[in-house]
C-alpha cells in the first residue's frame, strides 16, 4: 500500500508517516493542497490522508479534484472538524472514510488497511450524464440545472440507468437492484416505474426502451430530417 498524507502539521504528519512505515506502510508527505495535487498527478497512491484544512488549494478542493479527474486513490479525511453536519459534508465531497483528531494510530492504520482492500471503481459520487445529475448523498436529481422531485422507488431505477452510461440494462437487472428479495420476477413493476420516471424527467424523453434487451439513458433522438425529394 501507498498513502500520500496531506497535512499542513509538520509534527503531526512526520508523525504519520512514522507510525505508517512501522507497519510496512509507504507513504509521502506534504504540507498543501497544491502540493497534494502535484503528487497525485505523477504518482499512483492507494488512500490519500487529507486534512481538510490545507493552506493553498484547500482539501475540500483537492478531494473535489480527485472526484473529478477520477483519480484511482481512495479518500480518508483526517481533521479537527467532527460536527455532523461537517462530516455528512465531508462524504458529500467524495472521502471514503473520516476520522476526527485528536485519534489512535491502531485506528488509522485499521482503517487505511480497510480501505485498501476495497476495489476502486472511479465512480464519481454525484453522476452527470445526458443532461441529468444525480446526487445520491442529497438523494437529488437535476435535468439541465432543473430540479426532479422523485420517489424513492424512481430514483433507485434512475440511478441504476446512469450507472451504465448509456448501456442497456435489462428489466430483471433493474429489478434484481432497485427492488428487494422479495419481488415477483414477472411483475410489472419495472414497465411502471419506468413510465412514471419518464414523466417526471419530461420531455423529450431521456429514458429509451431497446426492444428485447432492457432501457438506457440517453440523449432526445434527432428530428427526422425531411426527404429533400
């Protein structure tokens, strides 16, 4: 395992990288956001420690950087903010894991070992495709900057759709994932809550059936253009 530790700390981030490469653990150090940046860009890590209180580029940006870019390093917020509300915020800008100060080094170590075994997928926390972006923390769906209110039931289809980009997912994919155990396989469940999500995203539909394979999002299809003859 690799870990980079952003922490503007010298003693406390000396002292991480310590306690780090006591458990075979290789890890780098940096004081900024810039310089965090800059490492992640040339070097491939596996958990990234990140003080969301960086001077620079702050770490809420940096963790908003690596969101984006899709960068193959998992996300361990390591900071002095433990207020609720500052660690729903803190899962909302991307971190896989959140650990206030003062803590434990066995706590750490337990934690970036546990993150280290997690496959990365480079799935972007909030989705944004065909015009549509789904926040599954805020549990909200926007079509072009317009707020959809949707079901829970809609909203779980939906998100399964834009997790394909594009892809057909089948109606018993769709079903094995956005119902539970319990669902009759031959219901018409699906049919349903396909239509009324295609109401509720409106026109022109987003939503397009493939005939005897499944649905996918999409763009509108393009007007016919008119035979010239």
């Amino acid at each position: 395992m690799r870990v980079l530790i952003a922490e503007d700390e010298p003693y406390l981030a000396d002292a991480i990288r310590d306690g780090l490469r006591l458990e075979s653990i290789a890890s780098d150090v940096v004081h900024d956001g810039d310089s965090a940046l800059e490492n992640l860009a040339v070097t491939s890590y596996d958990v990234l420690v990140l003080d969301r209180d960086l001077p620079g580029t702050s770490g809420d940006d940096v963790a908003r950087r690596v969101v984006a870019e899709g960068l193959p390093c998992r996300i361990l917020m390591l900071t002095a903010a433990d207020r609720l509300e500052e660690k729903v915020r803190g899962f909302e800008l991307g971190a896989d894991d959140y650990l206030t100060k003062p803590f434990q080094m066995r706590e750490l170590v337990v934690r970036l070992r546990a993150l280290g075994r997690r496959p990365v997928d480079g799935t972007p926390p909030v989705v944004e495709f065909a015009g549509l972006t789904l926040d599954p923390f805020r549990r909200e769906v926007y079509r072009n900057g317009r707020y959809v209110g949707l079901t829970r039931k809609q909203f779980a289809v939906l998100e399964v759709l834009l997790g394909a980009r594009g892809g057909v997912v089948s109606a018993e994919s769709l079903l094995e994932r956005a119902w539970d155990e319990n669902a009759d396989p031959f219901t018409n469940a699906v049919r349903i809550t396909i239509s009324s999500l295609r109401k509720r995203l409106g026109d022109p539909w987003l939503i397009h059936t493939v005939p005897g394979a499944g649905y996918r999002v999409g763009p509108p299809a393009p007007d016919p253009v008119p035979d010239p003859r």
